[in-house]
C-alpha cells in the first residue's frame, strides 16, 4: 500500500498561468475527493468522484476548476488562469466507500505570484 | 455561522497534562465524526472515530453528543509529539453523502 500520492509537491506559477495537479488513490479506493486548505483554516471540500463519476462540486469550484478522474483511477485538478486567491494546499483524498475514513495525500501547495 | 467549529486555541500545556478539546455541529444530518491530526505543513491524518457511546484509544477518548450537537476530545498524559492541530470533521449523509467538512482546528503545544 504506497498511500495516496500528489504531483507535484509544490508548483509556483505566475497569475493567468494554468496548472494541473495529479492525485493517485490508494489502489482499489472507489472514493476519491480533492479539498483546499489555506493558511490557519481546515480544509474545504472541492469535489468527489465514485470511480469516474463526479458526483459532487462545492461552490468554491469555480468555472476554472476543472477535475477529472477519467479511468476511476488517477485524478487530475486543473485551473485555468490562476488568481492570487488560488494560492493554497491542495489535498487529494482517497476512501473504500462514502462511510469509510479518508486517507490524504501530502498535498500539492500552490503559490501564486 | 461554519457547520463545524471549534476554539482554534492554541492551547500551551506542559507535559502530562490532560487537555479537552470541544467541537460544535449545525448539521444535524451529519451522519458520523472523526478527529483528525495535522502536523505542521503536513496532510491531516486520522486520529480517531467519534461514536455517541464513546471512543477510547489509549490517552484519547472521543465523545459524540448528538442532542447537544456537540464533540470532544481528551487528551490525558501529554507527549511532546502530541503538538499538532487537531481537526473536529463530519461526514455528510444524504446526497452529499462521504463529504468531509472540517473545522478551522485547534492547535496543541505540548512544553516540557
């Protein structure tokens, strides 16, 4: 059991620029989530995938997030023409089922310049 | 008002100390909780499970009060590595059901 793995670690752009970030489940989890963590705050729940199936998108996803987990395997987080404000930890979580606890990455941190 | 708060502390307490941690919920469908621990620009990881019969781990007890709306977490014999932030979470039922929604933390240093 390798965990649940993100790529990459850390990712510095410029604003406008896009990025992508990769989430690998823990092999065999049908549950898949991405949440965001600024500073002194918990995380904030994004959106969810069963297998490859997005069945769920918080309002702080905005029209430039875009998410995909198109095999029910690996996921990808795109945004398109970062803000200063998408400057954040982005975590990948993974779980068996809806009731099951959530094992998360370590995160792909994000700075915007 | 957040659907899960908590005090974000810090809580500075020596060595060996026992030290309570409250969490409140205004969802009532939230179908169960947990704690979770954060280390300092690390991922949260599990700590425990929140039961309404109450949760026991060795120095940690967890306790579920859903008429009040209300969790708590004790922490007895303080260890030097028990300084974290610990995250009250519940997890959605009904249509939204396996979202996590975390609270803001409450941050622990344990001192010699």
């Amino acid at each position: 059991d390798t965990g649940v793995s993100q790529n990459p670690r850390h990712k510095i752009t410029k604003r406008g620029q896009n990025v992508t970030f990769r989430c690998d489940p823990i092999s065999e989890h049908n549950r898949l989530y991405w949440y965001r963590q600024t500073l002194g705050q918990g995380p904030e729940f994004l959106t969810y995938f069963q297998n490859e199936a997005q069945l769920e998108k918080s309002r702080l996803l905005s029209d430039r997030f875009s998410a995909e987990r198109p095999k029910g395997s690996f996921s990808t987080l795109e945004i398109q023409r970062t803000e200063q404000g998408d400057s954040a930890m982005y975590l990948c979580a993974s779980s068996e089922t809806g009731n099951q606890p959530q094992h998360f990455g370590d995160g792909t941190r994000l700075s915007i310049l | 008002r957040k659907e899960v708060e908590q005090d974000p502390g810090p809580f500075n307490v020596p060595e060996g100390a026992t030290v309570a941690f409250n969490c409140t919920y205004s969802n009532s469908a939230s179908q169960s909780f947990f704690w979770y621990r954060q280390d300092c620009r690390k991922e949260p990881k599990l700590l425990m499970s929140v039961y309404s019969s109450g949760n026991e781990d060795g120095r940690f007890t967890a306790q579920l009060n859903r008429a009040s709306q209300y969790i708590s977490l004790l922490i007895r014999d303080s260890k030097l590595s028990d300084s974290a932030t610990y995250l009250c979470v519940g997890l959605a039922g009904g249509t939204s059901y396996g979202k996590l929604t975390f609270g803001q933390g409450t941050i622990l240093t344990v001192h010699p």
